[in-house]
C-alpha cells in the first residue's frame, strides 16, 4: 500500500488513503472484525466489505474471521454482511440483527459457523466498555429471554458452544455480565474524511456506534478501516463536526458512489439537512397494517417519549402525522434520533424533523435507565404466558436487535402484529372487518420457539404489555393472556378463538374495537394525558 505525504500551515503527515483492495489487506487470518452500520445499506461500509471478500476468493486469506455487528447490515440479497458468507471466510458471527443477511443465516442453520445473537444495546456498549479498558458490560438486559445463559446463552445453532454472557448477583440483585473481547479490526463509515483521518458524518442518517468501533479496535492494539464518500485537504474539515479523530483511523476508502441507503441515494431530509413539512408524508391506506397502528397510537399519552420498532411500529408515527399529533409524541429510534418521523422500510433507523441525533450507545444508556414511557414492537409468536419471539421462527434467524433492551427498558409496552402469519384477504366494513381467506400460520402458539420477551418478567417489574393486532386486543395479566377486545364483523370463536393454539381469558366486559380504526377518514384522535405523577414541565 501506498502512502503519500500531505503539508497543512507547516505540519507534516502520512496520509491513510488506501483503496478498498489496499485496506483489505489489513485484515489477517482469525482476526475479530467489528463492522458498524444498520440494516438496508444505512451507514453501510460496502466496498470495503466486498473487497475483504474478493480478496478471499482471490487468496484464500483472510481465513476464520469472527465477525461482530450491532445491528443489520445488508440488503437481504447478497450485500452487507452477506458479501462475507463464504466457509471459510468466516468462522464465528455475533450479530444483533442477522434479519438483513439471509446468506450468513443460511450458513448458520447448516452449522457451518457460529452463530450467536447478543442485544444490540449490550454490543454497542461493550463497544464502549472495549474502548474503556473495562471488563465487560453487566446489566439487566436479557434476562429471562433466550440470551440468558439458563435458557440458550444466545447461541442460534449447536456449533456455537462458547459462553458469551454470564449471570452475577450485585449486592443482592441478579445481573447479566457480558464480557469484553479484543478487537483487531473496526469497518466503519462517514461521509468525509481529510488526509490524517479524521472522519466526519454529515451526510448520514445515523451516527450509530462508529466512534466507538473505532476507539474499541484502537485501544485493543488493532486497526480501523474507515469508508467515506469525500476526501478533502488535510486541516479543511470544522473539528466541530469531526465524529472520528484520525488519531484513531489507519485507513481511509474513498467511495464517491457512496448511498445514503440501498433504498435512497441521497435524501437531505433524512440527514436532518432539511425539514420538511408533515404534510408531505403520505397517509397509510386502509389495511390491517392501518388499523393495527391506529389501535397502537391509542396506547399513546400526550407528552410520551416513544420508541418505535421496525416494520409494522413504524406506522404508528405516519398514523399520528395523519392525525395532527406528531408534535404531542417524542418519537426515538435506537439509532440514536428524537423527534421527527421515522423513515420505513430499508430506510428505517433514519428520520425526518428530528430534533436531535447522538451515538447508538448514548441512547441506549436512556432506554436501559428507564427513560422510554412506552415501546411499540412488532410481533411473531405470542404464547399463552405473553413471552413474544421475534429472532428465530420458521427456520429463519431473525435476531433481536435493541428489542430486548427496548421491550425490558420502556414502562408500557405495546407489541403489534397480524393474529396469524402470511397472505390473507379480509374485507374492512367501515366499522369493523371480515375474513374472507384465512392465514395460513398461528401467530399465538401455545409455546414460543424462541423467547425475546419475558411475560414473567415483564410482571415482575409491573410494566403494562398490550397485545395489538386487526381483529382483537389481548393484555398481560398474572394468569397471562387476556382477550379485551374484538372487532365487529367477527365471529369470536371462528375468526379469533379458533385461529389460535391456546385459548386465553376472556375479560369479563369484553369490548367492541372502536369502529374509528375502520375509517377512510382521519380518527380525530385525541390522546390522553400523562398519568398523574409522570407530568414533565
């Protein structure tokens, strides 16, 4: 590799500009990779990721890689963390999201790598605990959920054998120790970077756990790898704005081809560059994904600070622009935004008008505190106990990402969701719905495959857990499940009881869902205060 000298006001420096092909070249055999960025190609280091993997079919090195991400990183059609998938390449995984990279999930179920899933508030936080010289990270988070090493440790196949977490008791209190590990290479991404390194983020939608990755590989003896779209002089860039002290970067790759996401190219909206008017956010249509989100926003208060999962959640936000109440939630995304709208889709993890942008860790230090007044989750299995699984069904590692320190964070959580799995067909009456072709699959199965949320736990901390879905509402109660309401247009036992492997309680006044959330028009929603005693001024 090449480097040149460059000169600013008399200084004198070695330039870390490389090309992708370079840059791999610092990854060696049986190296730990920490790569950042979120799932849909969102703060995605790409070139660099593919050229590690054209180096490897070209060489056959680098060789038993253990690779280690936050969140997800890929396309779900070969990109991202899929460009690495090769046996051999790769011999452990430790992802918090593996949703996004089918071609790594696969190499898991067939047991040719280890495969774990950890929370990914705990992985941005060893990230810091790394940096910090600390041990390791220990916290509530995880416990009673399949991360608990008394249920699976977090291993998603029978190859992965290593003890990743730890339970301790802290002056009479149980804990969760996840311990800290040595970093030999950190894959990080900006949008500009001059000639020492120095790394700024200006043009993208998060600033995820980059300074950290990096400082993590630093601080451990190893290397970071910083992809960027623009190179300026060394000494042009505003130190107020720089996220990665050079200090810290070995490596710079310029890629002007650089997107803003899979998805998107560039949209300064979502940079937090432009603000745009909530009239420009497009109306959901009227589907159950609408009515679902409808019965979500009615678990709002005015005043609330919210966090909102990926997929059906994120309609909760598009619902209450819709109504003209966006400014009566604060809405956050374990990204690190407050405020604003979230994006959907592949662009989730971004945001429109928000208010502020930090780094993931600092804003899972908020969740994990207590700071969310309430969460809103997607679902894929409830059981009768109210455990939910949302990382491995249907043969599918789905991972858990920050659901587990969301959902075990917020004080009231809502999880959404279709009653079953897979293509129906209903019919929406104006007041309530009708099946016309049933689902083909229970989502309420008398046992979770997986358990990324703990009724019993969720009972023990007294937090309130409402169960959303298009035709019926269930609560969380000591005997666990309770049916409270039911849509009009339905028979109960045909088109709910029956749809389900167990049969839950059923609230003594059972309720008729509102017929609002089956109208063409807006709701005139009106959200209820904040309970008593929880006012902020």
């Amino acid at each position: 590799m090449t480097y040149t000298t460059a000169r600013k006001q008399g200084s004198v420096a070695l330039t870390k500009v490389m090309s992708a092909t370079e840059a791999a070249h610092l990854v060696r055999d049986g190296d730990t990779v920490l790569v950042d960025g979120s799932g849909g190609g969102v703060n995605e280091p790409g070139l660099v990721l593919l050229a590690l993997a054209d180096r490897f079919l070209r060489e056959s090195h680098p060789t038993r890689l253990t690779i280690v991400h936050p969140s997800g990183i890929g396309d779900g059609q070969g990109g991202g963390i899929d460009y690495l998938a090769h046996p051999g390449l790769v011999s452990r995984v430790i992802g918090g999201h593996w949703n996004w990279c089918s071609r790594m999930q696969a190499l898991a179920t067939s047991e040719q790598i280890e495969a774990y899933c950890l929370p990914q508030g705990v992985i941005s936080h060893l990230f810091r605990a790394i940096a910090g010289g600390k041990p390791g990270v220990f916290t509530h988070v995880g416990l009673g959920t399949f991360v608990d090493p008394r249920i699976d440790g977090g291993r998603l196949n029978a190859k992965a054998k290593d003890q990743l977490v730890e339970t301790i008791e802290i002056r009479g209190r149980e804990y969760l120790f996840y311990p800290s590990f040595k970093v030999d290479v950190a894959i990080i991404r900006g949008t500009t970077a001059d000639a020492f390194g120095n790394i700024t983020m200006e043009g993208e939608g998060l600033y995820a756990e980059t300074l950290a990755a990096a400082q993590a590989a630093r601080n451990s003896g190893g290397r970071v790898i910083a992809q960027v779209k623009t190179l300026v002089k060394a000494g042009e860039l505003d130190p107020r704005i720089v996220k990665v002290p050079g200090t810290v970067v070995d490596a710079v790759v310029v890629n002007p081809d650089q997107r803003l996401s899979f998805l998107t190219q560039q949209d300064p909206s979502l940079t937090g560059a432009l603000r745009v008017s909530s009239t420009d956010i497009p109306a959901l249509p009227l589907n159950e994904r609408k009515i679902i989100a409808r019965r979500a926003a009615f678990e709002l208060h005015s005043g609330d600070v919210a966090n909102l999962g990926y997929g059906m959640p994120d309609g909760v936000a598009t619902v209450l622009a819709e109504e003209g109440l966006s400014d009566h939630v604060t809405f956050t995304l374990e990204q690190g935004h407050y405020g604003g709208v979230p994006a959907t889709g592949a662009d989730f993890g971004m945001a429109r008008n928000q208010m502020a942008m930090i780094d993931a860790g600092a804003q899972f230090d908020f969740y994990d505190g207590g700071g969310l007044d309430v969460a809103v989750l997607s679902f894929a299995q409830v059981d009768p106990k109210g455990n939910v699984n949302v990382s491995k069904f249907g043969g599918r590692i789905a991972g858990i990402g920050g659901f587990v320190n969301i959902a075990q964070g917020a004080k009231r959580v809502v999880f959404v969701g279709t009653l079953r799995a897979g293509k129906q067909t209903v019919s929406i009456t104006g007041d309530g719905i009708s099946v016309q072709h049933e689902a083909k699959s229970p989502k309420f199965v008398s046992a979770v495959e997986q358990i990324s949320f703990g009724g019993a736990y969720a009972l023990q901390r007294e937090v309130p857990v409402t169960y959303v879905t298009e035709r019926a509402v269930f609560e969380l109660a000591e005997d666990g499940l309770v049916l409270t309401e039911v849509a009009a247009g339905l028979d109960l036992e045909r088109d709910v009881l029956q749809q389900m492997e167990f049969r839950p309680r059923i609230a003594a006044a059972l309720k008729t869902m509102d017929a609002r959330l089956f109208a063409t028009m807006p709701m005139g929603l009106q959200l209820a205060p904040r309970p008593a005693g929880t006012e902020r001024y």
